[in-house]
C-alpha cells in the first residue's frame, strides 16, 4: 500500500484511549495528502473542501478612518486598518454599505448584526436563517461538527441561527471547545448523557494517547511532512499546556489582600479575558477547520451591545461611543479607537493563527472565506448606513485584495455573493428592500 493511500486510509485522524475513553485527534492536508500544486487531493482529484465563516465584534468602526480612497486592488491601508495590514492582499473592503429599515422601528444595536448577518429585519414574522447556516447546509454536512459557533466575551450570544426564533448559542468555553474537538467517538449506550472531562484531557495530554500511532504515521511521510506533522502536534502542545494552566490554583502571594470594590462584574467582558479567550479559540478553530472536524465557524470577539471595558474601568466601550467627546486633534474618539483596535487586533490574532497553517502552496486562510459582522456605521448615534464590510481570506475561492465601493447598496450583497462563491444555489437572498440578486462581481472568480 502506498503512503498516500495509507494516509487516506487512516480518514485524516488518529484514534487512541485516554482514561479508558476513546478519543480522537485530525490531522492536517500533508503534502501525502496533496498533488503537485497543493490544490487538490492526491487520492481522488478533488479540491481542498471550501471553508466559512464569520468574524463578529459590535459597534462598527470610525468613519472616514477604515474607508480607502482607491476603489479596486492596491488600496491603502487606512488609520483605523493598521492590525490588519500584513493581511491587506488577503482582505475584500465593501464601503458604502447599508441596512434598509422599510419603516420597521429600529432596535439597538440589535437590526443592523441581524439584517448583515441573515439579510432581513429581525421584526419581520418571517423565518430566515443566518447565512453561515445556509451555507452549512450545503458544505457542512458531512463533517464530525456541522458548524462552530465560539464567544469569546463570556455570554452565549450568537448571530448564527437557523431560523428567527431558532439560534446557535455559542460556547464559551475553550476547555469545552477543547474536549468536543478531541472528545470520543464512543458514548456509553447505558448512560443518558456523557461529558467528557475537558479538565482531564488537557492535563494528560491527548497527544499520549496515539504516542505509537504517531510514530507509525511519521514513518511513511516524505522531510516535509515530517517537518510540519512535528510542527503541527508542537502547537498542539503548546494549546494543551495552555488550557492546563487555566485549571491551576494560582501560587499564594503574601502581600495580596482582598480589596473592597464595586460590584463584581463577569470577567468573560473584561477585555484582556477576552483578547486572551480569543487567542486559545483562534487556535482551536485552525485545528478543527485543518482537520476536517468542521467547515463552517463563527466566532464572536464581542456582541453588539459592546459590555466589554477595561481592568479596573466601569466604562464600557458601549458607554464610550455615546459619551465621549471627539478629540478635534485627531478626529475621533480616542477611546473608541483603542477598543476598535484592540477587536481589530484580535482578528489579526485569528487570521494569523489560520495562515500558519499551510496546505501546499498556500494556507487554510486561503480556503476559508471569513464574512466580517458588526451592528452599525457610527455608534455613537447607531447608524445603520456605510456599515464596515469586509472578507478575509478565501483566496483558492474569490480574489482579493480589493475595495469595493457600494454606493449605498444593501449589505446583503456580500452574504449572497459569499453564498454563490461557495457554491450554494441561490440567485438571490434577504428580504423587502435588503433583498438582492447582485453579486460582486468584483471579487467572483
């Protein structure tokens, strides 16, 4: 049997026992498992599997500090874009964009995350579903996980649902993500409920569980594979020591007094808990997309209400839109800016952790269309017109590195024209006057 087949044989996972529980480990596309260009299967001929997903954070951006002045490819990048820009050839600008309301009476920060993300207004009594389930329908279906849906601000709030009244909750846990990625193939038909004990795993290590197996695999494999399997299971490590610090009791300090305070608020919404829950989901998510455990992800960086503050600040980044002055120095509000930045860094952190990933010659970031998702223009007076809109990634399924000017068109163009770029059949999507059948042409191979 050849190495390739070998490798197809082994269904792209590793299986070994921890704890007397079965469990299960993917791997990545290897060279094995490629042609010679990378861009196909060596086994059948077929293309790398197209992946989605979305990026969500609340309150927008600046305007007139995220918008290029160039239409098309070469665009600039802007103020407010900086965190992205080693990235700026992988990321499609859609200005001008906006939410037709057609007399419904807005809700905050609620109407414009749900006409982006699902293409109509949440008042209607119609059922829609989010766009990331439409296409999960059709490319999720034959996956261990038909989607992924993570928060990383500690809530399970979610813009992903199959219809208005029926949601995908996120998790928020990168343990619990951690443990239903690796978690076992077997549940006990005795047993009404079984939840793996993401504690014990993390500390034991799932990579011990397939130690031979590993070193079986590594045997049929050419330098490069090699090269990258012992790459790939070093991250691995890393993410586990990582999660195993989270369930160590820290080190007593003597000078350390319990202060007297305000109120306790829920630490998911401080934002270093977040950037810091963002970090180990990022990692997670490469894992589960590289591997075939899913092809379909959204991630939540925070909600629409934007509850997230700083350490030791009551202020939250919601309150600062609203209150806070524009310093006529710069332009804008510097406090703004620095949450902006800070949610914009944060997917810098995922779109990195998703271009290390390499799949011949190019990376999981290539094969990925990421939709960005956001509730308004201008928070400070909850704007629904020239919202940001962006793709990332997605470059082996549509071009990139271009700016699009709108011109006042429906949001809803770029979920139809990521819907069509993946291969869903539809010539058409959302509802009233936030329905369209016009692709962008500009990005469509």
């Amino acid at each position: 049997m050849s190495a390739v087949s070998k490798l197809a044989s082994r269904r792209r996972v590793l299986r070994g026992m921890l704890g007397g529980t079965a469990v299960t480990v993917g791997l990545p596309f290897l060279d094995g498992f490629l042609n010679e260009n990378g861009t196909a299967l060596a086994a059948t001929g077929q293309a790398l599997p197209a992946c989605f997903g979305t990026w969500f954070q609340g309150l927008g951006l600046n305007p007139g500090y995220w918008e290029p002045k160039k239409v098309g490819a070469d665009y600039e990048v802007t103020h407010q874009l900086k965190p992205l820009a080693k990235f700026r050839d992988k990321i499609n600008v859609y200005s001008g964009m906006r939410v037709f309301l057609d007399g419904h009476p807005p809700k905050v920060h609620n109407t414009g995350a749900v006409a982006i993300t699902s293409g109509g207004i949440p008042e209607e009594p119609k059922a829609f579903p989010s766009v990331d389930s439409l296409i999960a329908d059709h490319i999720g279906t034959r996956t261990r996980f038909r989607s992924l849906e993570v928060s990383c601000n500690g809530t399970r709030e979610t813009y992903s649902r199959r219809s208005a009244s029926a949601v995908n909750p996120s998790d928020t846990s990168p343990l619990s993500v951690y443990a239903r990625i690796f978690g076992p193939d077997f549940k006990d038909p005795n047993a009404a409920e079984f939840t793996p004990d993401a504690a014990v795993m993390a500390r034991k290590s799932v990579l011990s569980a397939f130690k031979e197996e590993r070193a079986s695999l590594v045997q049929d494999l050419g330098a490069s594979d090699k090269a990258r399997i012992d790459e790939y299971f070093t991250a691995l490590r890393e993410l586990e020591s990582q999660l195993a610090l989270e369930l160590e009791k820290p080190a007593p300090l003597a000078a350390c007094t319990k202060a007297s305070g305000p109120e306790e608020i829920h630490a998911g919404l401080v934002i270093d808990d977040i950037v810091a829950n963002n970090k180990l989901f990022s990692k997670l998510i490469a894992h589960a997309l590289a591997c075939g455990q899913t092809r379909v992800v959204n991630l939540l960086f925070d909600g629409a209400s934007g509850n997230c503050r700083r350490p030791a600040s009551p202020v939250t980044f919601h309150i600062h839109t609203h209150e806070e002055p524009v310093d006529p120095a710069i332009g804008y509000q510097p406090n703004v800016h620095w949450f902006m930045e800070t949610c914009l860094t944060g997917l810098a952190t995922y779109l990195t952790e998703l271009n290390n990933v390499r799949e011949g010659d190019k990376t999981l970031l290539d094969r990925i269309v990421i939709m960005f998702g956001t509730d308004t223009g201008f928070a400070k007076f909850h704007s629904l017109e020239n919202i940001p809109m962006f793709t990332f990634g997605g470059g082996r399924i549509i071009k990139t590195g271009i700016h699009v000017a709108a011109h006042g068109d429906t949001t809803s163009r770029v979920g139809l024209t990521v819907q069509q770029a993946l291969g869903v059949p539809t010539s058409h999507w959302g509802t009233e006057s936030n329905r369209t059948a016009k692709t962008i042409t500009e990005v469509m191979v």
